[in-house]
C-alpha cells in the first residue's frame, strides 16, 4: 500500500491521526498533515482506509499496487 | 437479519458517497444505485464559502474522488435527477424523469436547502449559498459588487463576511444573537470572533433582525434594520440557516419533524436509513433527538449505517468536531458545547490570535475548542469528560 496525501487540501482537523497514528502525524503550527510513514505495514491498512473515509478533505488516498 | 440484494442513496454527496465507499470496503458485491439532484459528480462544500469564493482553488479540486476512483467503486450514479416519492410498502423510489427504483435498502441523504425570510421578494442580487452553482452566481456577482451585507453571522454567514472582506468588498454582518456564532460556541467565545471581523474592517450589527429587503427595479438595493436603519448593498447573501431536503418524503409516513427521524442505530423505517445533514438520531449526550450539520458528522454516520446495512447493530455515538477557517484563522471544535456550558481559555491567549479552550457544564469537559492551535485542540480531546477541577490553568 502506498499513501499519498495532499497538503493543500487538508484541513488539519487529525482525523487521521486519530485513525493512525503510527502514519500521520500534524505540522505543530498549522495542523497540516505529515505523512509518517508512506508504505505502512498490512496490518495497519485497516485503519489508512479508514482515515482515507474519515478525512474532511478528501485529502488521503492509497494505492493497492505499489 | 439478511443483507440486501441492492442499496439505493438518495443525494450524491459527501454522506451518500461514503456509505457506498464503506459497503464495497466490506465486501458487499450487490448493485448501489446512487440518485443526486445536482448535475456534479460528488463534491466536498466546506470549501465553497472559503477557497472557492475568493478564487484560491480552481474548481475542480473541490470533487471528492477522481474519475479512476470513482469507477473503481462500481456505483450506478443517476445525476440531474430527484428524487420524488419514497413508498416504503412497496420499497420503491420514484424519481422525476418518470423512473421507479425499487430498493433492498434506502440511504436517505440529501442535506439540506437554505431557508428564506419571511415575506421574502424575489429579488436579484440576494443569493444563497449551499451548492457549487450557488457559489459560482455568488462568485460572478461579487465581482462587480461593492457593498455586500451577509445575514446570519453563523459558520456560514462568518466564513461568506470573510471571503467578501479578503476579496475587498464593504462588507456588514447582520444577526440576531449578541455575537457571531454565538449557537456553535457561546457568546464567550463569539466575542472574540466579533472582535476579529472588525479588526478586519466588517460591520457587525448583532442583536439585531433584518426587517425588509428593499429593491428597485427588481434589484436589491438596500437592507431594513428596526428604527428605520437602512443599509445600502449591491448584493445580500442569505445564511440564516437551512432546513432539511426532506419534501420530497412528504407522505411517506417516515417522522420528518426536522430532518429523518431515526433510531440510535440510524434507521428511520425497516430498511431504510439516513445519514448527513438531514437526520435526527437521539444524540447520547442529551435527551432530545437532534441533527448535525457538519463535514465529519456525514463520513461518520454513513460508516455506521453501511455496518447496518450489513447485518450489524451498531450505534451513532459520535464525538461531534467541527471547523470553521475565517481570514487566517482556524477554528475546531471537539464535542459539544451544550447550551449552559462556561468556556474558558486553558491555554494560549486570544490577544494573540493562538489558544485553546475548554467547555464545561456540570463539572465535566464537554468540548475543546482551538483558535488556530490545530494540534493542541486535538491533543485536548482527551480531556473530553473529565472532571474540570483536575484541570490547571496554564497562566
Ligand atoms: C458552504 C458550506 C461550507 C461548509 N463548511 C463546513 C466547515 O467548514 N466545516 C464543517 O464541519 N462543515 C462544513 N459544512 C457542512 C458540510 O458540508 C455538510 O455537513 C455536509 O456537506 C453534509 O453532507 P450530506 O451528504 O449530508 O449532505 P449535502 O452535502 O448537503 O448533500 C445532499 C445532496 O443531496 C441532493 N438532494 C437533495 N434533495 C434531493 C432529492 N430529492 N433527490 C436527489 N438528490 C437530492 C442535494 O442536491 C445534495 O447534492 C459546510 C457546508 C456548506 C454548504
Ligand atoms: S484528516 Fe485529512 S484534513 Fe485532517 S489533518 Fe488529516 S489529512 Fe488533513
């Protein structure tokens, strides 16, 4: 799995760091995404996918192939 | 309890797309018919009244999924089309291009439309905003425009007040509470988003109604205050709340007092459901069924209901969060700020345009609240049903 996220949409609300903590962290002076860890292991795909959902910008999303 | 042959959602939004997302995430193989009003594929609003309106975005970074993803899902997507009567015997949708949809389950999902004012003319110049042609006519018109008066000064009519001041315009606030926002944060806090419009240069005029909208020639030209107060505008925008989408279910026999009526598990009927903007659920923290109008509110309650959908019985028990992005500054709300709740800033300092608050009510931490301190209201939402006595001041 690959993450990809954008910062120019984000909203910076950690909603995905809530989902996932160990991929996404927030930028301490504007709450904009960082991406922790790009390829995360399988057992954390559950919870990407569901910060993918969760996210009030639609500014995550994966790729299967990679 | 058997899962559905087919799921039929009513409104093609945020709410209906995500509940098809999470079906095909858990494996559900049978047929999702999508039916939208708008002609759109589905699109994200918080956007709208921000980067839309004062033209930082280009349009098209507005829509929720790319084309690819989208086909991925393998969604039937029926578009320009309403829905026009639900008959939940005979478990089908009627729409207005003459089609019945039959359903194995219905996701209603269809938000909500701006309400009027009372006796309102027809007048041109006085706009709404809730879809993205709302915001493009708002858009156009803005530009030519130069004294805008906004009424309501909710999140809605703040963030509008905003953009029109950023792209120059005269802009004048009109609303009845005693600050803006003053139902989303308390009046405590909604001082301070009083004292940052006009440090932006906006007219604020709160406690105060719109009486009449006056035009000449079919055009608005001015705003009516009590005591004869007259505000001259080239362009009105109406943000005095909305009402839920839900004529269409006139007669159907579903409660529609204020939104879908639904049960703790978010079912309105046998089979059918709702999610977003337009349904009242029976919220944990209080005694009254009630609705949320917010972005996260409508992904988290369309993961609920698709769990239904299949065969569970899980309950909405959300911790509400809210944003609202005004100038430079960013406002988020985690939990609940109930109506007799205190706020009081635990950290940072509103002179500074950088802190964080609490609510309480009772003795216990209802909400967190940051002004542009993204992280630490987050951090705070651990705090969230705590007792506030455990909590110290930091300055
Ligand atoms: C301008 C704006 C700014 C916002 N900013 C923020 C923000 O900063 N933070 C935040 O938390 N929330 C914000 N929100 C709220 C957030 O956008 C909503 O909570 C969210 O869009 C609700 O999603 P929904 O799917 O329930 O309904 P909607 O997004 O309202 O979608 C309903 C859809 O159903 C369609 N429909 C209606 N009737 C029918 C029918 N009979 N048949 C078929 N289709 C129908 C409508 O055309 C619409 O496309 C904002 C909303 C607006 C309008
Ligand atoms: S959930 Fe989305 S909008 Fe919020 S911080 Fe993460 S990427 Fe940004």
């Amino acid at each position: 799995m690959k993450v990809i996220v954008d910062q120019v949409k984000c909203v910076g609300g950690g909603q995905c760091v809530i989902a996932a903590e160990e991929v996404f962290e927030q930028r301490d002076e504007d709450g904009i995404v960082v991406l922790l860890d790009p390829t995360p292991p399988p057992e954390l795909h559950d919870a990407v996918r569901e910060a993918v959902m969760l996210c009030p910008a639609a500014a995550i999303w994966v790729e299967d192939r990679a | 309890m058997s899962i559905p042959d087919d799921v039929l959602v009513a409104g093609a939004s945020v709410g209906g797309l995500t509940v098809a997302e999470a079906l095909r995430r858990k494996g559900y193989t049978g047929r999702i018919r999508i039916v939208g009003e708008e002609p759109h594929l589905p699109y994200d609003r918080p956007p709208l009244s921000k980067e839309v309106l004062t033209g930082t975005w280009p349009v098209d970074r507005i829509y929720l999924r790319g084309q690819d993803r989208l086909a991925e899902l393998g969604v039937d997507w029926v578009l320009g089309v309403r829905a026009e009567r639900l008959d939940p015997h005979a478990r089908t949708v009627k729409t207005d291009d003459g089609r019945v949809l039959p359903y194995g389950a219905l996701v209603i999902a269809t938000g909500l439309v701006p309400r009027r004012l009372p006796g309102q003319p027809n007048l041109a110049g006085v706009h709404t905003l809730r879809s993205l042609d709302d915001t493009l006519n708002l858009k156009r018109e803005l530009q030519d425009a130069h004294r805008v008066v906004v009424v309501g000064a909710g999140v809605l009519g703040c963030e509008i007040a905003a953009a029109a001041r950023t792209l120059g315009k005269a802009v004048t606030l009109v609303d009845p509470e005693s600050t803006p926002m003053a139902r989303q944060l308390g009046v405590e806090l909604g001082r301070h988003v009083a004292a940052m419009h006009e440090a932006h240069g906006v007219r604020l005029h709160t406690g105060t109604t719109v009486t009449r909208l006056l035009g000449t020639d079919g055009r608005i030209s001015a705003i009516a205050l009590p005591g004869n107060q007259i505000v001259e505008a080239d362009v009105v925008v109406l943000a005095a709340g909305s009402i839920p989408a839900t004529r269409w279910l006139d007669g159907s026999g579903l409660d529609l007092d204020d939104g879908v009526g639904c049960d703790a598990s978010l079912r309105a009927a046998p089979d059918v459901y709702a999610v977003g903007d337009v349904a009242r659920w029976p919220a944990p923290w209080t005694d009254t069924a009630l609705r949320l109008e917010t972005r996260t509110n409508a992904t988290e309650q369309a993961l609920v209901v698709a769990d239904n959908i299949l065969g569970a019985d899980r309950l909405y028990r959300p911790i509400p969060y809210f944003w609202s992005d005004q100038y430079d500054t960013k406002i988020q709300v985690h939990g609940v700020i109930t109506p007799h709740a205190r706020t009081r800033v635990v950290e940072g300092d509103p002179r500074e345009g950088r802190f964080l608050a609490l609510a309480e009510d009772g003795g216990v931490v209802t909400a967190a609240i940051g002004w542009n301190n993204p992280r630490g209201v987050r951090t705070a939402r651990r705090l969230l049903g705590h007792e506030t006595n455990l909590i110290t001041t930091t300055d």
